[in-house]
C-alpha cells in the first residue's frame, strides 16, 4: 500500500478553516482509493508563531520537514500583527526557493453552476492553466532606499532574471503546452516598455520555440493579455509568465470564473530533488476569517493536485485526483456553496459534501 507523507501548514486566516476541510477530503479518497496518509501537521509559518517566537519558522524547519513527499498549505499573512513582505519571505517565498520550486502551475476552468462575470460564457470557454514562474524575476530583495526621509530619497528594487530560470521554465511550459491538443502556447511579456529583461525573455522564449515546432507560439503584452482573459479567454490554452506577471494573471484568470475561493495551486520542484508544496491560490482573507464561509474548494483542488504529482499521474493517485474532481464539479453545481459562489453555506458543509461524494465514487 503506498504511503505520503504529508506536511500539513495551515498558517493564518482562512489557512486555518479550508485546511480541515483539505485534510478530510484527503482522508476519504485515501479511504476509498487504497492509499495510506501520513500526517505531520505543523503551527509554525504562522503570524501566530511569529508572535511567540519573533520570527516566521523554526531555524530547523528543514529537518522537521526532512523525508516528507509533500507540503500541504493553506495562506500565510496577518499584516495587522507581521508585516507581509515580513511574512511571507520568512515562510512561503523560503519554501519555493530553498525547495527550488521553480514552477507554479495554476489551473483556470469555468465550472457549471458558477457565477461567470462575464457574459455568455459557458463551461469550456474558459479552462487554461497559467504556468508560472516561482523563484526569481521581479521577486527578489535586492535594492535599497537612499536618502531615507529626504526629499531626494530614491527607492531601487532590482529584478534579476537567469537563463537557468527562464528556460526551464520555458521548457515546462512548452512541454506542456506540446502535451495537449490545442498546442497553443501564449507567453507574457513586457518588451515596449520593461526595455532589458522582457526583450531578453522574449529571445529565450523565441530561442525555445525552434526546438517545438508544433506549439504555436502568441507573445503578448501584460496589458492587452489581461484584456484578453477578460474579453477573449477561450484563445486560451497555457499561458506562461514571469513571476510577477503570473501572480496577477493567476487571480485574474479565476476572478473571471466568479471566484478566487476555487483556485488551486501547485509549486513543483519537477526534478522531486526537494517536496513540491500544494496550495490555494487565495490568502489569509483577514476579512472573512472567523465566520466559517471561506470555500474550501481552492484547498481541496490544490489536494488533489497533490495527489496526481505524487504518484505521477498513475494508478491510485490519478484515480483520487479524478474523483476529487468530479465531485468539486457536483458540489458547485448542486449545492452545497458558500456565498462567494453565490449560495450560503459554511465553509464545512462544501468539505463535507466533497468528502461524501469522493467516498461514493
Ligand atoms: P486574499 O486572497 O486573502 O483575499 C482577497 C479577497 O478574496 C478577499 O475579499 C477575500 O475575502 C476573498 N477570498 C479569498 N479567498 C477566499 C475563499 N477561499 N473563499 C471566499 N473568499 C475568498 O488576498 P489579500 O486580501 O490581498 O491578502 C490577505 C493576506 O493574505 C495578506 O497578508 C497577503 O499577503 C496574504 N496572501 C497570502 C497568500 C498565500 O499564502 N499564498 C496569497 C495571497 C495573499
Ligand atoms: C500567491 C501570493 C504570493 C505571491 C504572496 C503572498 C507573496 O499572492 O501565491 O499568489 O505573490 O506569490
Ligand atoms: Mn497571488
């Protein structure tokens, strides 16, 4: 019988209600599916923790993570107590780079039953997945600000980008997109305005492309790329970005499928040299936390997710993350919802119901 080993880091806010509801869906396809599930559920990578401790993780949370297969998170910050660039460089931008997490996949579909924003869309015009690159670009620390407090005061904050970097997650992107059978690949750029590094990201993209000839290849600007999400989202199919650029794609994208409370995540180290770390796509959402109506649907996907990488698609594993879901598609249709879905249902009523559902397949 195959055993995972799970972290299980819910963190702060709503980390903490969807969490619960991840845990037992999980529980139950490992029930139905033949899988067993080892547990280590941890408190740190939390704001509350960092008030105990004055810091976000422990100096050794590499060795309490030491021989998990995976990480499963929920939503780390709290910038009424822990400032956010504080928050989430001392805990979920430290996994993805130290565990070298170098893609995050980000899957955008339109569900029946869900309140589209945009007019006439129907189930299938909206379904693409948003490749995005995780451990450098415009995410870094680097710059300074000089002449603090004066009028002069200049603020630097540098990008750095490698073509390490880039092309492996070119590679990815391209793999993937030559994997599936529209082949349409749209890259996001930035090369009018961003004048070194997006020219020079479009001569990696341009460089790869030669190698997949089947893939046809859409670099578009930020800008009308994001008008295009909106207006025109069944062009499309794998959408690859920068860091910074696919972190504001990966909200848009499921804000035009009525909810950011359904989008799950996946931060993949493809190699499996380090854990891949399965999570939300939302956060803490200071501004419902405590009133149980988080959906749960986001944290339960991103297990499902989990459960397909861990066994690479195979037997047991695919079999769990298919029925996952399935009954996600069965719940958004019919009930339970929470109000972001437009329904009125607690946050454990959807898990309850998901749960049910995955036990009955
Ligand atoms: P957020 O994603 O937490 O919330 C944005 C809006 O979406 C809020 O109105 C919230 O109520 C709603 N929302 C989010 N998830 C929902 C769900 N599951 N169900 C229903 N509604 C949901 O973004 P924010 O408000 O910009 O950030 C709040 C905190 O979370 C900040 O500290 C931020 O840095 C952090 N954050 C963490 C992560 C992460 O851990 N991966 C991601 C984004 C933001
Ligand atoms: C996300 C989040 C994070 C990011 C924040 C919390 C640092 O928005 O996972 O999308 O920007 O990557
Ligand atoms: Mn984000």
């Amino acid at each position: 019988i195959n055993t995972f080993r799970i972290a299980a880091i819910a963190g702060d806010g709503i980390g903490k209600e969807v969490m619960p509801e991840g845990l037992r869906v999980l529980r139950a396809a490992a029930s139905r599916f033949g899988f067993a599930l080892e547990l280590r559920e941890f408190d740190w990578a939390s704001c509350d923790w960092y008030a105990q401790h004055g810091q976000m993780m422990p100096d050794d949370w590499k060795e309490q993570l030491a021989g998990v297969d995976a990480v499963y998170f929920g939503a780390v910050g709290w910038p009424a107590t822990v400032p956010d660039n504080v928050s989430l460089w001392g805990s979920l931008l430290k996994f993805r780079r130290e565990f070298d997490q170098y893609i995050n996949l980000r899957p955008v579909r339109l569900f029946e039953g869900a309140p589209c924003p945009l007019a006439g869309r129907k189930v299938g015009d909206i379904d693409y997945v948003v490749v995005r690159e995780n451990t450098e670009g415009e995410y870094t620390n680097l710059g300074g600000v000089m002449f603090a407090g004066t009028e002069r005061e200049i603020v630097i904050q540098e990008s750095v980008f490698s073509r390490h970097g880039a092309d492996r997650v070119l590679r990815y992107a391209f793999e993937l997109a030559n994997s599936r059978q529209r082949k349409a690949l749209t890259v996001a750029t930035k090369s009018n305005g961003i004048a070194i590094s997006m020219p020079w990201w479009d001569a990696r993209t341009d460089e790869m492309a030669r190698q997949y000839p089947d893939v046809r290849v859409d670099k578009q600007h930020i800008d009308i790329l994001c008008a295009r999400f909106v207006l025109q989202p069944q062009r499309f199919d794998v959408v690859v970005a920068t860091n910074l650029f696919g972190d504001i794609l990966s909200d848009l994208g499921p804000a035009t499928t009525g909810t950011i409370g359904l989008a799950p995540s996946a931060n993949l180290n493809p190699e499996r040299q380090f854990p891949s770390l399965f999570e939300p796509v939302h956060g803490s959402a200071p501004d419902i936390y405590g009133r149980r109506i988080a959906n749960p649907i986001a944290m339960i996907w991103s297990g499902a997710l989990m459960l397909d990488f861990l066994t690479q698609g195979q037997g047991s594993g695919r079999a769990a993350h298919d029925a996952i879901v399935r009954a996600i598609e069965d719940v958004i249709r019919s009930g339970p919802r929470t109000p972001d879905l437009g329904g009125d249902a607690h946050t454990e009523d959807v898990g309850q119901a998901i749960a049910n559902q995955v036990k009955e397949f």
